[in-house]
C-alpha cells in the first residue's frame, strides 16, 4: 500500500531527477525507533509503528516525504556521498590531493543540507496540503506529534500553527 501509493504521488508530480533516481520507501528494521520517517537521497524510510497507522496518517507521512524529495531538500546528500567516495578513492589509491579535496568539499553539501530546516519543514507540509486535504495534513501531523511526544518541540508547535492559521483563511 505504501510504495503504492507512493508510485501514484510520483506519477502525479515527478521530481527532477525521477527519470533516473526512483524514490523507494524501506520499512526500518524493527531495532529502529518506531516512528520516525525520514528521507535519505531518494529512499524514504518509515518506521515499524507506521505499519498499521491509519489512512490519513499514511498519505500525510507520504505527501510530507516526497515533498522533500521533490523540493529538492536532499539533493546536497548525493554530492556528500560522491564526495565520501572521493575520500575513499583517494586514499585507498594513494591520491592524497583527492583525498584533501574532496574531504575539505565535504563541508559545502553539509551546510546546505542543514540550513533552513525549518523552511523545509514547511515546504514539506506544503506538499502534503496540495495532494491531500488540509484536515488529513493537520490530523496527520497531530497524530506523529502524539506518537513522538514532541508537543512541546518548537518546530513541531511552528508548524503546526502555520496549518492551523491556513485552515482558517480557507474557511
Ligand atoms: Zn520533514
């Protein structure tokens, strides 16, 4: 059900590089924390808890997900993994100057991936309020919140009130 209708989000709106990079979901082993997805390069990881959570929970976490990837949020990550294997190469084949290089590079997709990560949040309930209806975004979101335990976590509060405010203006 999950790749499913992640395929149909896809073929709906196709990120950049979709041609090539198929986003994929890969439930956690069950040594993971049980509800925290996330997204690394294309591949979008969901927690064991997630199994079995409602409907609307589902299309939320996905819609929210594939925003990230869509938006582009991770596209530094490909440059620090080729980055990584620059390191790798060097050093194992005696290149000590692409070794340097690419260790020194590494800092640059690092910084981009951390900035904004509140503007990214958004970005990514952004998405899931196109796909899917402005209740599944805010009922999903309170039920991670729920499972998390992170009410009092000012992001989840930042964006949570932003939905809010935008379920107002709709009415
Ligand atoms: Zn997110």
């Amino acid at each position: 059900m999950w790749q499913y209708e992640l395929n149909k989000l896809i073929a709906k709106r196709p990120w950049l590089f979709g041609k090539w990079l198929k986003p994929r979901l890969i439930f956690y082993p069950s040594f993971f924390p049980a509800y925290y997805p996330m997204t690394i390069l294309h591949f979008i990881f969901v927690g064991k808890g997630m199994k079995d959570c409602p409907d609307y929970v589902r299309r939320y976490v996905l819609a929210h997900e594939y925003g990230h990837i869509y938006r582009l949020h991770n596209l530094p990550s490909y440059f620090h993994y080729l980055l990584l294997i620059g390191v790798i190469v060097g050093l194992v084949s005696d290149v000590n100057l692409l070794a340097a290089i690419s260790f020194l590079a590494l800092i640059i997709p690092a910084v981009f991936l951390y900035l904004k990560p509140l503007k990214k949040e958004f970005e990514a309930d952004d998405f899931s309020v196109d796909e899917n209806e402005i209740d599944v975004t805010i009922d999903g979101q309170q039920w991670m919140t729920e499972k998390t335990h992170s009410q009092d976590h000012p992001e989840r509060i930042a964006r949570m009130s932003r939905l809010l405010k935008y379920k107002d203006r709709q009415n």
